[in-house]
C-alpha cells in the first residue's frame, strides 16, 4: 500500500480503563474480525491477562479502514502492557508508532500510567488523540474528565472524543481521528534495511518470531539479515502481517508493522528493541540502529524452590520453556539449607514475579516455595571490590565490608486529597523522601517521593490501596544506587538459621523489623512437642526472640490414682524424652513463613 495511507498507532492507559474492549471495538468496526470470530479482550489470549485485565505482552493486528474520505488505509495497532513494571517494552512500542490513543476512564479520571504512558508517547513525539471511555456508565463524569483531559493535552474540549467501547458508542470517531491527525510514516524504501524489534515469541514451528516495525528500506522472505546489537546472522524463513493472527507475505516495506519468522530457538538471541538489517553479504546494511537500545535488566529477585525436592527437574523445565517467551525472566541455580534445590529468579518487578510464579503453578503444573523478594545491592569491600548482591544469604560477612548501595526509586502517587495525610504517613514510614505535591485539579494530588526500592516491594502496593480505599495510583522509575546504613537480618529457628529467611534492612529498623517477623512466625510455624524458640540476629547479636510452647502430650492419662512417685516418674521420662527431641528435632517451616517476610510492613 502507498506509505501516505499507512497509520501506526497504539492505545495507552491506565490498568482497567478500557483498552482492550476499545481494540475489540476497532477489530469489529473495520472488519478484520468477523462477528462469529469475536471474543472478549481478543488480543489478550493468556488466562491470566483475561483474568486481571491487563495486558502482559505486545501484540500488533492490521487492520484495513474505509474512511469517509473515500480512501482505504492500513491502520497497524500495536496493543502494549499498561503496568509500569514493562514501561521499557512500552517504550520500545511507541517508537513503532506515529500516533496514539489515549484512553481515560470517565468515572476513574486521569490515573498513575496514563500520565507515565502519555509523557513516554510525547518524548517520541507521537500525535495524541484523546477518548474518555465507559460515558455508559452511571458514574461517569465525562465533561469533568473531559476538561482534565484537555487542560492536561492544551488542547480544545472539543476535541476530546466520548466513547463507550463496551456499546461501541465513539469507535467510528476514533478511527477518523486516526487517519486525519496522525501523520503517516516517514521511512524511505531506497535506504538499506531498518527494522526496530518491539517484541519477539517463540513459536513451535517457525523458532522465534520477532515482531518489527520497518524503519527505512524492505525485508523479503529468505533474506539473510544480522541483529545489530550481537551482530547474530539470521535468516527471514518467513514474513508477514497479523490479522490478529500470522498471515505470511512475500515482503515488509518501509513504514509497515509486522513478523519475521528466524527459526532461532531462544528468544534471549533477540532482545526488544534491537535492530535487524540486512546482512552484508545481500547488500548495504544500515549505517545505524535505531536509538534507544538497551538489554533488559531484572530489579527485583525471589528464591523458587519445589515444595517437593524431586520437581526440581519439572521446575528446571517449566522456567526453560517459560523463557522461551519471556526474554527478561533471568534465573540461575542455587541451593538453600532450609529448602534444597531452587532457582534464584530476577523480574523486572513484583507484577512481572507474581505472574511469572502464577504461570508456573498453573501451566506447567508445578507446586512452588517463593522466599521473599529482594533487590539488587552493591557491597564495596575493604579490599576495594565491589561485588553486587541479590540474595541476602550470599552477603558478605560485615567486617569485610566498607559501603553497601541499593537502588532509589522516584515515585508518583496519584490520590484524592483527602487521603494526603494517610499516604504521607506511608511512606515517611518506609523511608521516603519528599519531593513535591502538585494539585491535579480541585479534588486530587500527585505526591513526588524519593524512596529505596527494597522498601516498595514489600507490599507497599496493598498498603496505598488499602489506606486509600483503592483509590491513589502508583508509578516509579528507577533514580540511582545510594549509600545507606544497611545490615543483614538473620533468623534462627530452634538455634539452626534459616537461610531463606534472611533479609536485608536498614540499621534503624532491624529491631522492630525482627520483632515483627519473630512474632509473625511463631504464628505461622506449627507447635511442637518442645519449646522452639525464634531469634532474629543482627551479626551475633540477639534484637529479638519469641519462643513457641510446646505442646504438653498427656502422659498420666492411663495413670488411674496410684502413688504419685509413679506419677513424677512419667513426667520426668517425659521431660528427659523432650530434651532429646530437642536435640535431633528439625522443624517444618511451612509456606506461609516464607509468606510472613511480605506482611511485616502491616504490624510495623
């Protein structure tokens, strides 16, 4: 098609707004999908991202627009995650697009992604067109959120679009909206191959399959094409559009979205955001990359260990074939006292850990312990190393260290001002340092925080929406890595550490954090037929202990009247008896004590 008729654009917004049954709207207006084809949320195909209504991975569908003007137009939408832990993937997408769709819940308003997705959108200069969503609803306020909307974009009330995606009520507006204001893409076809990789899966039959946007030039099936970043040769076995699904062509030209099938086994040879050009020997490959490269890199990282020692393989497996898709899902082997045999597994952050663990359990079928999440620590030596950390068993022994560093977020939380005091008091508590407040309008606030990030994975989330009633918003990025006063947290179980329980905290709060968790698990660690006592440790210090009583079995209950030095007898073999079991017992450390570790922010 004429490169003047092609329209690249995404749809952003905030989680639960309205996205995805906006892009069954579109499928439906232009055709690509026949009614009997229809489904909800067709774009979404994991269970989970049915079940969360979120949208995990990228995907893209072509979709062919008679406009009114007479003119057919090949419109490529790229549907992309909306929660703050892809903001890189989301990125990389809007660098694929010209335009994008910004969606606004008429009864939610402006919200935490819509504002980090949007800012994203205009550093690549793409062409903003406004909805407020969900005007059905009986709660909406859509000339309020409107107005928000227009005094956030400068532009007219006007034109702001009012639709219903659930009754279809807009969708031929938007898609006006498309062809008229968002410009058509500029690559030229005589330049040399440039094609940006927004995402990549694996496919059974075809290997890896990246998803492309062409830059400049043209890619043919069979071509023999490089990857930039790695050099990595490949061949194009095969190209192509989705109508959501894979449709082969002969050719990609400048300015189109679509595959190309490398029949590469891993998706880790093809990362988002790389460039693919031709390879030498076909011709001139591009002088450049297209900018904003950079690998994947995990920020948050959990222990998983099967609860039965003989699933290791099944793990082993499961993580393999789970990587296969997930190109920023990291883990290595390593071995805990307490549990055995596991993996230590890095994410890019608590969403992308808590879908990763759910997958596991559900697909492959695989019954897990997950040990706290931590993040990753820069340790300086006395010797002048400096070695990074994730797991706090593997810290160094304190007096080979000089400095550690951990890593800062800056945040944003989006709330009714009402509740102004109740997130305060949050985060001072969790070691935030405020930035700046600005008022969003006469009823809610945006709250700037600096704060460590090992402090917002610790259900930092559950605590704003439960001190919120559900109505504040949260996004961060990552600020630097600073110095802090931090030491290593040990827990000791009848005398034995617990490797898996260790963490790291901040030297002002390692008594209160180890009371906490020393109470916590005397709650949750069954009682045995002696006194277990729980320690928690900083160095070779005690900060806190609590002990479980034991349970008293009923030794005289056969013991009918009699002298009562037979009685003493019995209590005292019983006593000698627990002694022993004492000595040799080893305690069950059930599932929910590896849980407690993620509640202590509630009792503290």
């Amino acid at each position: 098609m004429d490169g003047s008729r092609i329209r690249n654009l995404c749809i952003i917004a905030h989680i639960d707004h309205g996205k995805s049954t906006l892009t069954d709207r579109l499928l439906e207006f232009t055709g690509t999908l026949s009614r009997r084809e229809m489904v909800e949320q067709v774009m979404d195909q994991m269970d989970l991202e049915r079940e969360k209504g979120i949208t995990i991975k990228a995907k893209a569908v072509r979709m062919l627009y008679h406009a009114r003007d007479g003119n057919e137009y090949e419109l490529n939408l790229i549907d992309t995650p909306g929660h703050v832990d892809f903001t890189y993937e989301v990125s990389r997408a809007l660098a694929a697009c010209e335009g994008a769709v910004l969606v606004v819940d008429a009864t939610q308003g402006i919200e935490a992604q819509t504002l980090a997705n949007l800012y994203l959108a205009l550093e690549h200069n793409l062409t903003i067109i406004p909805v407020v969503n969900k005007i059905d609803l009986a709660s909406a306020r859509p000339e309020e959120v409107g107005h928000d909307l227009a005094r956030l974009l400068s532009v007219p009330e006007e034109h702001i679009i009012r639709a219903s995606a659930k009754e279809g009520t807009g969708t031929e507006s938007i898609l006006e909206a498309v062809v008229r204001d968002i410009p058509p893409p500029q690559g030229d076809p005589a330049l040399p191959l440039s094609a940006l990789i927004f995402d990549s899966k694996y496919d059974a039959y075809k290997g890896v399959v990246a998803y492309v946007r062409v830059v400049d030039g043209e890619i043919h099936k069979n071509e023999k094409l490089v990857l930039m970043s790695t050099g990595l040769p490949v061949e194009a076995l095969e190209v192509g559009v989705f109508r959501p699904k894979m449709v082969a062509d002969e050719s990609l030209a400048a300015g189109e979205v679509g595959y190309v099938a490398t029949g590469l086994k891993s998706v880790r040879d093809i990362q988002v955001g790389d460039t693919i050009t031709r390879a030498a020997s076909e011709g001139s490959p591009a002088a450049a990359p297209v900018p904003g490269f950079r690998p994947a890199k995990p920020m948050v990282f959990a222990g998983f260990y099967p609860v039965e020692t003989n699933d290791y393989p099944l793990l082993r497996d499961a993580l393999d074939k789970l990587k296969l898709n997930d190109a920023s899902l990291t883990y290595l082997p390593e071995t805990s006292a307490a549990l055995g045999f596991g993996f230590r597994c890095g994410f890019l952050g608590l969403l992308h850990l808590e879908i990763v663990q759910e997958r596991l359990e559900r697909e492959y079928d695989v019954n897990l312990i997950a040990t706290a999440p931590s993040v990753e620590y820069r340790v300086l030596k006395n010797s002048g190393d400096i070695v990074t950390v994730d797991n706090p068993a593997e810290m160094p022994d304190p007096v080979e260290i000089a400095e550690i560093e951990e890593p800062w977020m800056n945040i944003q939380v989006f709330t009714p001002k009402e509740f102004i005091g109740q997130v305060m008091d949050l985060v001072t508590a969790r070691r935030g340092e405020f930035d700046r407040m600005e008022y969003l309008d006469e009823a809610r606030v945006m709250l700037a925080y600096r704060m460590p990030l090992s402090e917002l994975i610790v259900d930092f989330y559950d605590q704003l929406k439960s001190r919120t009633r559900g109505y504040a918003s949260l996004d961060y990025t990552f600020a630097n890595y600073r110095a802090s006063d931090l030491v290593k947290l040990n827990v000791l179980v009848n005398e034995e550490p617990v490797d898996a329980l260790s963490m790291i905290v901040h030297k002002d709060r390692a008594f209160t954090r180890g009371a906490a968790l020393a109470r916590r698990l005397k709650e949750v660690i069954p009682r045995q037929l002696f006194p277990v006592p729980i320690q928690a440790a900083m160095g070779g210090r005690i900060v806190a202990r609590e002990t479980i009583r034991a349970m008293r079995k009923d030794v005289l209950a056969k013991c009918y009247g009699g002298d009562i030095t037979r009685k003493r007898k019995l209590l005292e073999k019983q006593k000698k008896g627990k002694k022993r079991m004492k000595r040799f017992g080893t305690i069950e450390i059930p599932q929910e004590a590896f849980m407690a570790v993620l509640k202590l922010g509630e009792e503290e």
